[in-house]
C-alpha cells in the first residue's frame, strides 16, 4: 500500500443532491401485500412464527426492499423457502383477489397496509425500514391520478397472469413490466409519467430507455446507491468477490437507466475500468462522474468553492490515472495542476493527496522527497487524516530500506504505521504493513521471518465491521501468498507451491489487477524447477512468460539460462545491459532502482567470468557485489557472493583461503539459503576440505570420513530437488572419496549409480560444470 494506490472521488462534496424518484410497481405492491399478511398473522395470532422463521422473513425483506424488481415466480419461491406454506397460500390469495375484483380491491390493500402503521398490535414502526417503506409508497399511490391507477392495475394483471402461465424461466436480469410509475418526491403532477408497453413489443420512439428500463429491471435511488456501496467496497477490499467486470458494467448500466442522474454509478465505472486497464473507457467514465457532479451543483446553485472543489479532485483522480497507466508527464502535470487549486482555496485536504500523488510520481530518493514525505506526515496527523499519515510513514520506510538506513530504523517506522492502523481500524494499511515487512526481510535475506510476516498476515482475522463486514483480500494477501509459495518451492515441496499459487489464482482471477504478483511468481518456481532439473526447454518458456509481468527479471532469468547452455556471449551482452540500467536508476536515485537486483546482477557477472579461461576476473565485479550488500546490510546475497569467491579461489589453487570464507557463511547459508543454496555450498565445502588435507596423511581418513556425509547430505538435498545432474557431480566426489578409503564396494556402488543417471540424464555439451 502506497500514496499511489489512493482514489479520490467527490463524494465528501456538500452540495445538494437532486430529489429522490420513486417507482410504484407490481413488485412492489406484492412486498407489500406480504408485508401486510404477515402483520396480519402476528397481530392477530392465527399463526406463531418461530424465531428462526422470524428471522428469515425479516432478512427475505431486507433483502427486497434493497434489491431491484424481480418476477413473480421469484418472490414466490424466496416466500416458500421460509418454511410456512401458509404464508405463502395466503399471499398468493391475496394476489389474485386483487387480479380478480379490481382497482378497488388494489386501492383497499394499499390503505389496509397503511392503516397497520397506526395499529398498536402490528408490531412495527414508521421510522424503521418497513415502516418507511409503507409511508413512502402509500404517498405515491395516492399521488397518482385515475387513469394512472388504472395502467399500475392492468400491469398487475400481466404481472399476476405471467404468473399463473407457469413460465419460470425468465431470470432476474431479463424480466419485462409492463408500467412504472415515476414521480418525484416533492409529488408535482408534472414529474408523473407512465409508460405501457408489452412484453414483446419493440419499443418506439422516447419509450426506448424506459422499456429497456422494464427489460432489466428497476432501481429506486436508495436501492441504486445501496449497489454502488457495496460494490466499491467490495472493489476495494475483495475484488474476487466483487461482480465481474462484464457483469458491474450490465449492473451499472441499469442503474443508470433507473437513475440516469447518479453520477456515482459514472465512478463505479470508471474504478471497472481501471481494474481493466481499458483506458479509453476509464477516461469516459472519469469526465462523465466529475461532468455530472457539476450539473447537480449548478442546478442548486453552489458557490464557486463547491465547484472548484469538484475541479480539484477531478485533478487528482485524473493524475492518478495517467499514473497506473505509466503516463508519467500527464500524471506529474494533472497532479500540480490539482496543488495549484488546493492552494488558491486554502484546502489543505486536498493538498496531502496531492502531495502523496506527487512523492508517488516523482518516484526518487533523494533528500527533497524524504523533506516532502515528512511534512505531509506532520500535516496529515496535524489535520487528522491518519489514512494518509500511516500511507505516508509506509512511504517513508520504504524510502528508508532502499538506502543505507540500518534495519532496525526502517522497522521502527512501521511499527509507528502499525499504532495508527490500530487505533483507527485501517485494516488494509495493517495488512500492507505486513506485506511490507516481509518484503524488507526478503531484501535483507532473512527468510524465516519473511515467512513469519507473511503467516501473520494470512492469520490475521481482516473483517471490517465498518465495511460490510468485508474480508480484506486485497493486494498484500497476493503478495504474501506468493511469498509462501516461492519459499516452498525453495526448500522443493514444488506440489505446495503449486498449490498455494492455484488458490491465489482462485482469489485473484486474471483479469483482476493484482493478479500480476501470482502470474510473475508462477513463472519463477517454473524457472527454478526447470534449471533444477536441466529442463532448459521449459526454463526458456518461463522467461518468456516472465517477460509480460516483469521484463527486468526475466531478462536477469535469461541470462543464467544463457550461462547454463554455455551461450557466454549472449549472456554477458544481458548482463552488461541490466547492469547499465541498474546504474542509470542509482544515479538518478529512482526507487525502481533496487541495489539487491544490482547485487544479483554482479555476483551473475562473476559467474560469467567463472566459466571462462581466466576466472579471476570474477573477483571485482563480486567484491563490488559484497561492498554493496554490506551497505544496504543485504546478508544473505553478502554470504552467496562470498560463495563464489571461495569458488574461485578453489579455481586458482588457494585451498585454505576458500575453505575459510566458506566457513565464515556457512551458517548464514544453511540458515536462510534455498535447498539448492545449501547442497551446492556443503558440495563445495566437501570440495576444499579434501584438497585441504591432501598432505596430512595423519588426520586424512578422519577428514575423509567426515567429507563423506556431508556429500551424502547434499545428495538428499539434490534429490529432493530432482537435480540429476547435480547428483551426478556428488556421486562422482563421492565415488573418489570411496577409492581412496579402499572401499571397492561402495565406490562401485556410487560408481553404478552414476552410470543409471548418466544413462537417463545425459550430460551434453550445453552442460556447463564449472558453476559450483
């Protein structure tokens, strides 16, 4: 979670809304008809509901009044599930007197409904959400005119009869009424409309948008802004729970032609969009919202400032697009364009959004950002923002990590995030905290609390009662379950990486927008397992896989495949360009520049160097490596570069001094290594300690026996992997180990061994043995 990942919309403005339009339909005399027998019932006491059937009719209400217009087959089997078949019979009594007798009958069960508001034994209130239902639909019932009356009733009877036809397969999204009666809350004759139509007549004329309305359904205000609500919530924090895109954009679409004021549906589209990456679509939607927000103002006759404010946030959020879409100049300009405003007007709100806007575009690391980050966070806590204070402490950290700040400091600040998500319930900044540590340990090399931060997170309990009670599942979770996944695959449980990976795919599916961690960390567990087991036609499928999410990395995975076939050419022109841009990024002090990646890139550089002639030239390019892991206190890729000096001074004959660098990381390897990690460092140990003792014949059975289980150790890891080829090397080391104890069996043994694998893994000339 960063200042980039803040949506601002103009909701927070004060100006007045137009009046609320409200529909009488069928459906709606229906709920209250059922509403009416089952007061009836409880006042009465011809029937005793329990309390679970209590319950349910209470929750299948709700449910109704919040919901658009649904058939009559619907409402019928929604009733029977309540278990009371009374119930039901006597609803459905109902319904067809009113279809047999007539308008009378339906204009006695609108009173009769509104009479039980007045009666003290029916148990209701008028200010609840029944009782207001009541309310409001008898004042527009008695709104309408003779003749309108009469067109609601000839609805009915198609509504009823459609009923009685036994047709059931018509759905919720495709049922057509055939009247609504529209009118405005302040009850002026002249804002009544009706429409009659037939179910398979084409429309005509100015009839198209409200017939299309009838096609799908409609939506009262409360119930349109109750579908918004929910929705972007569910946008926010739980995007797999969310409507799909395809489906909010029909949804949306419906509301609109219900509402066709709601400028919120406009924003609700734009967000559809932007989790899209449609641009032209998400532009659309963005001028559409902010277009209407100043049409209702202007029909209320706001001040200048209610306009400017809208304006201002239109800014903002458009900034912020041109940002996710990588449009960096437009978003810099539509960002200043937004301070410029905030300042005229005095709105210091808006100027701590603009300014987490700015830091997030600027992206760099230099001594005026750590300035800009700090007072925005003395200001933000100043006026109370705390979303935006703790967003801008997580900022602050981040910037402190990618310099050469000791950990503890870094940890410090989000510790200080963590108070302030705490006490305000910002459960999605706790849970990017979270994320944001186990990122931190993953870039120190510490991995047994990377995967201790990232379990926290998964069994934190991140249900906002504030928010629908909506199960935060948002981009840390993906993260943090990528995190999992990669550290199994590390240790070669390669089924529970796969695992863990489906059930990210599951909750985050393809086409939602952080579905791009899960993608990119598939294909580095495909990649690791394919170099693994020498698979290079699959390790090649991966990089080119990897190259649509992360470019970067897969041109760095590129390269060690190069360096596996032995293309040293191709390789080191990959490098040297990866190698370019890391220091382009350095000096200009952008955070895309991350000197782990660079310490990677060197400590590949020595490799490269490794497999030619003259491994020598592997020293500067790792001690630079080693130099800047120790700035930025990156332990465990300090430790593997070490590895590989020690290998090179294997190479030139320095015995001694390798087995002692080797021995200095050993424990940092075992401890925070991968598998592969720790085989090839006990592999290369066994290496020195056998030329150690070449010339002491005294301690040398000792030593050789020693050696012996350590290979043996690094055997289990290599075949845990299924890293055959690597065995082979083992098997080969222990085979002479075995003939200078003389043990003919066991070196026979090994020597076998070695052959099944040689038969079933050849070792070509791509193989490349020099990589320790």
């Amino acid at each position: 979670m960063s200042a980039g990942d803040i949506s601002i919309s103009a909701k927070s403005m004060t100006q007045p809304k137009p009046p609320l339009r409200d529909q009488v339909t069928p459906h709606k005399v229906s709920v209250l008809m059922l509403i009416q027998e089952y007061l009836t019932r409880i006042s009465t006491g011809s029937t005793s509901f329990s309390s679970s059937q209590r319950r349910d009719v209470a929750m299948l209400l709700l449910n109704l009044l919040q919901n658009p217009d649904i058939p009559l087959e619907m409402l019928m089997a929604k009733v029977k599930e309540i278990n009371d078949t009374q119930l039901s019979a006597s609803l459905l009594e109902r319904l067809r007197d009113v279809f047999l007798v007539g308008i009378g009958k339906l204009m006695d069960s609108v009173e009769a409904a509104y009479s039980l508001l007045s009666d003290s034994g029916s148990h209701i209130n008028k200010s609840s959400i029944v009782g207001f239902f009541i309310r409001r639909l008898h004042l527009s019932f008695e709104k309408l005119s003779f003749s309108q009356v009469t067109a609601l009733y000839k609805s009915f009877k198609e509504y009823y009869g459609h009923y009685c036809s036994g047709d059931a397969n018509i759905s919720l999204e495709q049922e057509s009424f055939s009247c609504m009666v529209t009118m405005a809350t302040d009850f002026d004759d002249s804002e009544i409309s009706i429409h009659i139509g037939k179910n398979n007549e084409k429309p005509k004329g100015g009839q198209d948008r409200v017939d299309e309305t009838f096609l799908h359904g409609s939506y009262t205000q409360k119930q349109a802004e109750y579908v918004l609500a929910q929705q972007m919530t569910l946008l926010q924090r739980n995007d797999s729970e969310a409507l799909s895109a395809k489906k909010l954009q029909k949804r949306i679409c419906q509301l609109l032609l219900s509402n066709p004021d709601l400028a919120e549906a406009h924003y609700l589209s734009y967000l559809n969009s932007l989790r899209l990456k449609d641009y032209c679509s998400t532009v659309k939607s963005l001028c559409h919202y902010f277009d209407r927000c100043s049409l209702n103002g202007t029909e209320n006759k706001p001040s200048m400032d209610d306009i400017g404010h809208s304006f201002r946030y239109a800014a903002l959020n458009l900034s912020g697009l041109h940002y996710r879409f990588g449009h960096r100049e437009e978003a810099l300009g539509a960002v200043n364009e937004a301070i410029r405003m905030a300042q005229e007007t005095n709105d210091n709100v808006c100027l701590q959004h603009a300014l987490g806007w700015l830091y997030r575009i600027q992206n760099t690391t230099t001594s005026d950002t750590h300035e800009l980050l700090e007072r925005s966070i003395a200001k933000a806590c100043e006026l109370g923002l705390w979303y935006l204070a703790s967003i801008g402490i997580q900022s602050f950290s981040h910037q402190k990590a990618l310099t050469k700040v000791l950990p503890a400091s870094v940890f410090d600040f989000l510790v200080k995030s963590d108070i302030l998500n705490c006490q305000n319930s910002q459960l999605d900044l706790l849970a990017a905290s979270y994320a944001l540590k186990a990122a931190f340990w993953h870039m120190y090399g510490n991995r047994p609390m990377l995967l201790q931060s990232s379990q926290t997170l998964l069994h934190l309990h991140l249900s906002d009662p504030a928010k629908q009670n909506t199960y935060y599942n948002g981009e840390a979770i993906c993260i943090v379950l990528c995190n999992v996944a990669i550290h199994h695959a590390e240790q070669g449980d390669f089924l529970a990486a796969v695992d863990i990976i489906s059930h990210a795919k599951r909750n985050f599916p393809a086409h939602s927008e952080h579905a791009s961690h899960w993608m990119s960390s598939e294909q580095m567990i495909l990649f690791d397992k394919a170099m693994c087991q020498s698979d290079y036609q699959a390790a090649q499928q991966a990089v080119l896989n990897l190259a649509a999410t992360s470019p970067l990395e897969s041109q760095y995975r590129k390269s060690l495949l190069l360096l596996s076939t032995g293309c040293l050419t191709e390789a080191f022109d990959v490098l040297h360009s990866l190698k370019h841009v890391c220091s382009k990024h350095r000096q200009s002090k952008s955070t895309d520049y991350s000197a782990e990646f660079l310490a990677r890139v060197l400590i590949t550089l020595g490799q490269y160097h490794c497999q030619t002639p003259t491994p020598s030239n592997a020293i500067p390019h790792l001690m630079k490596a080693i130099v800047l892991c120790k700035e930025h206190h990156i332990q465990y890729l300090q430790a593997l570069a070490t590895l590989y000096v020690s290998n090179v001074q294997l190479m030139m004959g320095l015995t001694h001094q390798a087995k002692a660098l080797i021995e200095s990381v050993m424990i940092t390897i075992l401890s925070h290594g991968s598998m592969y990690d720790k085989a090839r460092a006990q592999l290369l140990y066994a290496k020195c300690c056998l030329r150690t003792t070449a010339n002491e014949n005294h301690t040398r059975k000792e030593v050789l026996l020693s050696t012996l289980g350590i290979i043996a150790t690094a055997i289990e890891k290599f075949k845990s992997l299924e890293a055959y080829k690597r065995m082979k090397d083992a098997y080969y080391l222990e085979a002479l180990v075995y003939n200078e104890l003389g043990e003919t069996a066991e070196r026979n043994s090994c020597a076998r061994r070695f052959k099944e694998l040689d038969a079933l893994y050849p070792t070509t000339s791509q193989d490349v043995a020099s990589i320790f």
